[in-house]
C-alpha cells in the first residue's frame, strides 16, 4: 500500500502533493501516525484533503475563474504579440496591399485616405509623393520585427488600449475554461490517484499527466469557438483610420456569414467552422498540460516539503508561482509549433479551406516554407505570457482553496 502522508510534510498539502511517489509509507512514521492517517488506497484519503473535504466544486471553479481573470488581463498584449507574429509569417498583411509605395494612387480603393498609410503623425519616414499629397509611410514601418516591436507599433498605430484586444473574448474564454480545466483536473487527478493505489502504485506518478491531458481536452473542446473569435481578434487589424474593429460576437457571426456563401449553407455539418483549428489546439494544450503538470507537481511538492507545517498564503502562494512560472515556460516553449499551426488553422478565412485542413497539413506547410525557425514563430511572447499566466492562476487558486480551508477549519 501506498501511505497517503510523508512524515514532516504539511497537513494541508492537496492529494496530489502529499502523495508518497517511492510507494511506501516513510519508514520511520509512528504508530499513532499510521492509525491517525490512513492509507491512499481507502478514499479517506482524499477526504482528507482539504480540496476535497472543505472545498467543494462550485468554490474551486469560483478561485480559478479569478484566476483566470487576473492571468488574462495582465498578459493580454504578450497574447496579442505572439498572434500578430505568427499572423504575419502566415500572410496576414498589417499595410494595404492595394498600394504600391511611391506609385500612383488610383488603386487605393474607397473610403481610403492618406491617412491610413501613416504608421504615426510624428514618423520621420514619412515620404511625400507628388505636389499637394500627405506623407506616406513606406511598408516596413507597419512590419512587425519582434516582440518589442509588436507592442511599440501596436500603441503607436492603434493606441494604447489595442494590446488588450481581445481581451473580453479572452475574459470569457478563461473564465469558463480553467473554471471546466482545473476542478476537473483535481477530480481526475484524484481519481486517478485511488485507482493506482489499489491497482497499479507503478502508475501513481503519472496521474498529474492524465488528469491534466483530459480535463484540457473537455475544456478545450467546450470553449473552442471563443478561441476561434479571440485569435482573429488578435490577428487582424482595421487598416482604415477610425473604424471599429468587430467585436467577438461580430467576429463569430463573419465566420458564419462567410460560411453561408459556400455549399455547406444548409448543412449543420458546415457549422463545425466554429471549431476551426479543435484538433490543432488539442493537439497543442494537451501535451501541454501534460508536460505542465507533470513538470509543475514534482517542483511544487518540493518546496512545498520546505515550508513544512509552518506554511502560510505567502509560502503556498510562492511555491505555487515558481513552479508553475517554470513548468509553463517549459511547456509553452515545447508546444510552440502546434501553437503555430492553430494560428494558422484558425486565421483562415476560406471556409472550405479551413474544414479541409489538418494539423499535420499545417505543420508541413509551415516547415517547408520557413524551416525550423518558422515553427518557433512567437516563442519568446508565448513562454513570456505562458510562464507568469500558469504561475498566476496556480498560486491564486491554491491560495484561495488555501485560505477557504482555514477559515472553515477555525470555524
């Protein structure tokens, strides 16, 4: 049997972090500890966990909800960054491509003014092309270089508040899906847990990677449309000066409309449009949060081990971060060209093209047309956004599930 508690660790470790991986109880656990605590493979002990016996699934899907908020808001123009990036390394054009810089303006289409083709009033590239004409900026001043760049331009073209584009579609992206993913990973990962240690304890290591792999996939299959609309939030932006860009729900009912124009209008079947790029973002999220939490739980029971019984928010809030900071990164970094392909699966605008494509079609495509370094196109933004956004919705919901079972232990 597999003891369900290592001598010396903290009594409000969740099930996960009080699992003895070595499958034997420490040798050196005291008779009463052995009757006090009992052995993983009854189901006391996971109610012994106060995730399980004082949090309950309504008061965990709450803390990772605002987990999620919080992540979303602050990592938002990293998101918009790595987008735009791969965005343009797929095609997307941020200059309009009906001009031809220091030709004649006759092609530039209606409603399209001089303005459209600055970058910024204050740019000093600007060239003026013939008598009477406004300055133009040439194409390069509105080609993204890096992340850096991407956040400089977007503030200086579209305005401050434009690197949180997205951001409500983010809001009821991640609310709902970490809200499904990490209640759901408890429960799995619990589950798994009592299985192993009545069946197989060899497996009993393994549980953060199924659990985490299947909660993702329930979450990602259930939001995907939302990650649909928020990509081509993200990717696109309105050329013309002044005019609004959709929102999500606008940007949804454009896929639907363009939808409507092929012969799957009347099929239900065409609707599967607004889950353009599921596979591709499974095939990205669940590796990750199978590379994720198998990284994240070794690291945080460590320094969980550390704190001992003397823990505190703080000490559960820093553990929490710092693994989760490193397993994000570590996964981010792993899954960046799946991200890659889901991108490009997802900014497609040809409704046909985009049910025919596979993730495997996407990837070669992308190899052969810029090797290697085209399927890392982003990184650095995705692992700066992926590290502190894991870090933050770990540590905010552990500290909550935390700080709820004190209150109801001193109750």
């Amino acid at each position: 049997m597999v003891g369900c508690s290592r001598s010396g660790w903290p009594k409000w470790l969740t099930a996960a972090t009080r699992v003895d991986f070595d499958g034997a109880s420490p040798p050196n656990a005291s008779k009463q500890d052995a009757a006090s605590k009992p052995v993983v493979s009854s189901a006391s002990h996971i109610g012994s966990s106060y995730s399980e016996s004082l949090t309950g699934l309504a008061e965990r899907a709450l803390s990772a909800a605002g987990a999620a908020f919080i992540s979303a808001i602050l990592v938002n123009p990293l998101d918009v960054a790595k987008t735009r990036l791969q965005a343009q390394a797929a095609g997307v054009e941020y200059y309009p491509t009906q001009y031809q810089y220091g030709r004649q303006m006759a092609s530039v289409g209606l409603g399209t003014t001089f303005s459209d083709f600055r970058c910024s009033p204050s740019c000093t590239r600007a060239t003026v092309f013939g008598i009477g004409s406004e300055p133009v900026c040439p194409p390069d001043c509105f080609h993204y270089k890096g992340t850096v760049d991407v956040i400089y331009k977007v503030v200086r073209q579209e305005g401050f508040a434009r690197l949180w584009r997205g951001t409500n579609a983010g809001l009821a992206l991640a609310i709902p899906t970490v809200g499904i993913y990490l209640p759901c990973y408890d429960i799995f990962r619990n589950w798994i847990e009592e299985f192993a240690a009545c069946n197989v304890p060899s497996l009993m290591p393994y549980a953060p990677l199924f659990a985490g792999s299947f909660a993702r996939s329930l979450a990602c299959i259930t939001c995907s449309p939302i990650e649909l609309a928020r990509t081509r939030m993200q990717a696109y932006k309105e050329l013309q000066a002044g005019a609004k860009p959709p929102g999500m729900w606008n940007t949804l009912l454009g896929v639907l409309s363009s939808l409507r124009s092929t012969n799957n209008s009347n099929s239900l079947q065409g609707y599967r449009v607004l889950w353009t790029g599921v596979g591709a973002q499974l095939a990205r999220d669940v590796p990750f949060s199978a590379i994720c939490w198998s990284t994240l739980e070794p690291i945080r029971r460590r320094l969980l081990t550390l704190v001992g019984d003397e823990g505190n928010a703080a000490s559960v809030l820093g553990a929490n971060f710092s693994a989760g900071f490193v397993a994000g990164s570590i996964a981010a970094f792993a899954t960046c060209p799946l991200d890659v392909a889901k991108t490009r699966r997802q900014i497609e605008k040809d409704p046909t093209r985009a049910l025919n494509m596979t993730t495997r079609q996407t990837l070669v495509e992308v190899w052969r047309t810029g090797g290697v370094r085209s399927l890392f196109t982003g990184v650095g933004p995705r692992v700066g956004r992926a590290g502190p956004s894991v870090g933050i919705v770990v540590s905010f919901y552990e500290v909550v599930k935390y700080i709820l079972h004190e209150r109801k232990t001193n109750s």
